[in-house]
C-alpha cells in the first residue's frame, strides 16, 4: 500500500494538478472578452496587472488588504505555512532527493512542528471569521469548510504521523493520500485560485490600470 | 609529599577510567540496539533502530562489508572490510569531495536493500522510532 500510495500515485496526483491548471488558466484567458468585460486587454495594461498582483501579494500592499487588517494577517500566516512547510520539510527534500537527485534548504524538525501549530491556529481563526463575520457567513456555505478541510487534512495527519500517534504505518498512509487528495482537487475546486489568484488580478490590474485613471497618475491599488 | 603525589596518581588514574568507561562508545556489537551517531550533534530525529546482531541474522547477511565496506583507489574492495571504523570516518554529516554525506550514506545503505528485498523498513518512523 505505502508502495502504491508513494509511487504511482503521487505520478498521477501532480500530473492531474498540473494539467487541470493548466487547463483552467488556458480557459480563463479564453474566457476574456473585451466586449462583455468591456476591458480592452493590450499591453497598455500590463503595468496595471503586474502591479496589482505584486501589491496583492504584500501583506496590507492594497487598499483590499488594509481595510481588513485581522483577515489579512490570519490569511497571510495561513498561506506562509500551508506552501512553506510542505516545501521545506526536510523529510519530504531527502524523498525528493532519493527519487530525483534534487533538494533545497530546509528547515528543522522542530521548526517545522511550530509552524504547524501556527498554522492550525489560522486555520481556526479563518473558521471562526466565517461563522462570527455576518458579510462572510451570508456567503459561506458547507462546501467552503470543505476546501478548508481539504487543505487541513495533510497538516493533521502529518502532524500525527511525525509524532507516531496511533498507529504510524496506517497514518503516514493516511496523510500522503491526503496530500494527493488536495493536489487533485485544485484544478477542480475554488483552491484553483492557487493559479487563477494571478489571472484575476491581472485581468483587475489591466481594467483599474487602463480605464479607471491608471493611465493618468492616480494609482490607487484596489 | 610522596603519598600526596601517589594519592593524586590514583585518583587521575581513577577517573581517568570512569570517563573513558563512560565515553567509550558501546563496547561490544552484541550492545546495539540502535543508531544514534553522535557526529550528527544536534539531533532531528529519534535514534534509528538497528539491533546489529539479531537483524544481521535475520536478514541473513553473511559478509560483514556488506555494510563495513573498505575503498582503496576509489574501488570497493570485496574481500576485506572496515568494521571497527565509524561510518562518519569517512562519510561526513557536511558531506565531502569524495564521499556522500553521512545521512545519506546511511539511508541509502539501509533503504536500499529494504526496497530491493521487499523487506524491512522504507518509511521514516519505522526507523527512526519514538
């Protein structure tokens, strides 16, 4: 099992991921149409685009980020940990580099298991905006949870796993289908903002930068 | 003065044995339970179990440089080995010009012979057991 789940499946899981997004990024940028978006896309607008996804990727950079100041660091430490641990995991490096000869700096074991922490601590505090916040829980419903789940599950179970809680072998195969679960449902669900986050900033980005004044100086980041 | 001298020579003497009886590393391979190099220092993970003489049985592994493998001119030499002689003597935990690093000599030599024997463990925590 642990053979199969490590293996081929992880093969068929990163090829789904790769090309399910890229098949949403392609069908996203077919779907612009500058008559109904009434948006003309050119280069003018790059500047715009480019701006918007630099500023949208610092903590309180736009106006969107400063106005929700609780959100925009419990969404920031939130995403830091959910890439950057899996990333850096000196575990998941010396798998990397057993089956492909590459790895890259990690971070320590110890280090690792407080991040982990953290991260369960904005995953409740994202949970509890939606129930507390009344403009956000008018637009929850249980599928939003769902994806919130989706994307937990992997530090739950790697969690236990790392402290050998219950029973290791089953957990540890546990918690790589549930890696494999969240790679396969990113092009398929709304974690397919891993990608589409830059396609719609940009497309924002070219709108306020080429009809909204952009063009003349008042380079507000919305 | 004599005897203050022969005191403070039986004395060193004394503890001279003590530290080297508590530094000596685990004297006899019957004593290995398991691994915890100690030129890893700072530790990441429990030490991984090896019972040196029962898994050697078990596995059924007759030659010991199977795993005390002896270089010379950058060849393995078939017929003699290097037990007695730490692995971290020659693979060293910053790696090295010659040598892969120590971690991965180890998980290499252990792991590789599990996957090919469909015996034995692959995965972190059944080595390196809490």
């Amino acid at each position: 099992m642990y053979e199969f789940v490590s293996g081929p499946l992880v093969w068929i899981s990163f090829g789904i991921f790769f090309i399910g997004l890229l098949v949403r990024v392609i069908s996203y940028i077919k779907g612009l149409d500058w008559q109904k978006d009434r948006v003309a896309y050119s280069a003018a607008g790059i500047p715009g685009a480019a701006k918007s996804i630099v500023y949208w990727l610092i903590p309180f950079g736009s106006q969107g980020w400063k106005n929700n100041p609780f959100f925009t660091i419990g969404t920031f430490i939130f995403h830091i940990c959910l890439l950057g641990v899996p990333i850096f995991l000196l575990a998941h490096n010396i798998l990397l580099d057993e089956s492909w000869g590459i790895s890259w700096w990690t971070i320590s074991d110890s280090t690792a298991d407080w991040i982990t922490l953290i991260f369960f601590v904005a995953v409740i505090f994202l949970v509890i905006r939606r129930i507390v916040n009344p403009n956000v829980r008018l637009l929850t419903t249980g599928y939003d949870y769902l994806i919130l789940a989706i994307a937990a599950a992997p530090f739950i179970t790697g969690y236990m796993a790392y402290h050998q809680w219950m029973d290791y072998k089953t957990i540890l195969i546990i918690h790589i289908l549930c890696g494999e679960l969240m790679l396969i449902a990113i092009p398929f669900t709304k974690l397919s903002h891993f990608v589409l986050f830059f396609c719609s900033r940009a497309q924002l980005g070219m709108d306020y930068g080429i009809k909204r004044g952009g063009r003349y100086g008042r380079g507000i980041c919305w | 003065m004599r005897k203050r001298a022969v005191a403070l020579y039986a004395g060193m003497g004394v503890l001279i044995s003590i530290l080297t009886f508590m530094l000596m590393p685990a004297y006899s391979q019957e004593d290995i339970v398991n691994l915890a190099d100690s030129a890893f220092g700072d530790r990441e993970r429990p030490a991984a179990v090896f019972a040196h003489e029962e898994h050697n049985e078990k596995a059924e592994i007759e030659e010991c440089n199977v795993c005390h493998h002896l270089y010379r001119g950058g060849n393995k030499v078939d017929d003699e080995s290097s037990e007695g002689t730490n692995c971290s003597a020659c693979h060293y935990v910053e790696g090295g010009d010659t040598t892969r690093p120590l971690m991965k000599a180890y998980h290499e030599l252990c792991k590789s012979c599990h996957q090919e024997n469909k015996a034995g463990p692959v995965t972190c925590g059944e080595c390196h057991r809490k």
